[in-house]
C-alpha cells in the first residue's frame, strides 16, 4: 500500500487548492489516466464569494452546497449548508471512484467544516483514503474536526501546501510525484 500516491493539498482559503487540484488532473489526463470524484467550486457574485456547488468530476453535474442566502440549513460561517447536495452529487461520484475498474484516481474536493456535517461524506472519505486507489484529495488548513485529525495522522498520505509563492509550480511536483508511483498504461 504504501507505492500508492495519496496527496493531501491544503492551504489557506482561495489560495488556490481547487485550481491546483484541477491543473493536476488535467496533466494526469493528458497521460491517459482517468480521474473521478468531486470537486468544490465558489459561486461568485459582484467579485464576492456568495457560495459553493460541489461537482461530479466526469459528468460537470453541479448543485449548490452552501449559500448565504440559505436561511434553514446548519451554518458554518455566514454559510447555510445544504448537504442532501453533496449527498447527491459529490458522494456518489467519490463512491463510483472507488469502484470503477475504469477510473484510476480518486479526487476529493474538499474536506472541510461543512462537508463534514455528513456522516455519509466522512464514511466515503475514509473508503476512499482505506481504497487500493491513488487518491488526491483538498483539506481545510486551520479545521480540528476529528475527520481531518485522523487525516493528518495518517501516514500513507502525503500533505503539501499551496502558498501564494508555491502555487504556480505545486501541481508540476504533485504530478511528478503521482506519476512515479502510478502504474503504467497500456
């Protein structure tokens, strides 16, 4: 188990941990390999943050999973979460990850606060990070929720972080680091 890449990205808020994991995926495909899972996009509106969708990686379907404007959900920050979203939409594409003989990578977008008010969502992550499976997920930098605690500990995942100075030249080295350890294809 341990040649299997997992790699931990974390970071500050918006400094790039969504776009990093993205350009990643976009070199691994560009070789060939197959990646599945979720993905966490910011809704934006007059140059503000409003909200997030979370995003099966392969089909581009989206739903909103915590808004401002969402009044009667559990809130974390100014955000009411709506996690019969993530349910949905990011769970299913994780769990389809996992099992797809056809998918060679695992992506999860992100773990953090809100995605963790879903028991279901914490049970999917540890399948996925317990799976045979490459794995790259995002973590919230600054949360303790045992979740991430227990992520952190592990020590079959490798955890960089982005930073505004390293940004541009971290999915270069994640790739490469991916890329050693992944089988080849045929």
């Amino acid at each position: 188990m341990d040649d299997i890449p997992k790699i931990g990205i974390t970071g500050m808020p918006n400094v790039g941990k969504t776009e990093t994991l993205k350009k990643i995926i976009g070199f691994l495909h560009k070789a060939g390999y197959v990646a599945e899972g979720m993905i966490t996009e910011s809704i934006i509106k007059d140059d503000e943050r409003v909200g997030f969708k979370v995003k099966d990686w392969q089909t581009g379907e989206g739903k909103t999973f915590a808004h401002v404007d969402f009044e009667d959900k559990e809130h974390v920050g100014k955000y009411g979460v709506d996690t019969s979203a993530l349910e949905e939409i990011g769970i299913p594409a994780v769990e389809k990850a996992i099992t797809s003989e056809d998918i060679h990578i695992i992506i999860i977008d992100e773990i953090g606060k809100m995605e963790m008010l879903s028991e279901k969502f914490c049970e999917t992550v540890v399948a996925a990070l317990d799976s045979d499976k490459p794995i790259m997920i995002t973590l919230h930098k600054k949360s303790r929720t045992p979740l991430l605690q227990d992520v952190r500990r592990r020590d079959d995942i490798r955890i960089l972080e982005v930073t505004p100075v390293n940004r541009n030249l971290l999915p270069y080295k994640i790739e490469k680091i991916v890329k050693e350890k992944l089988p080849p294809l045929f």
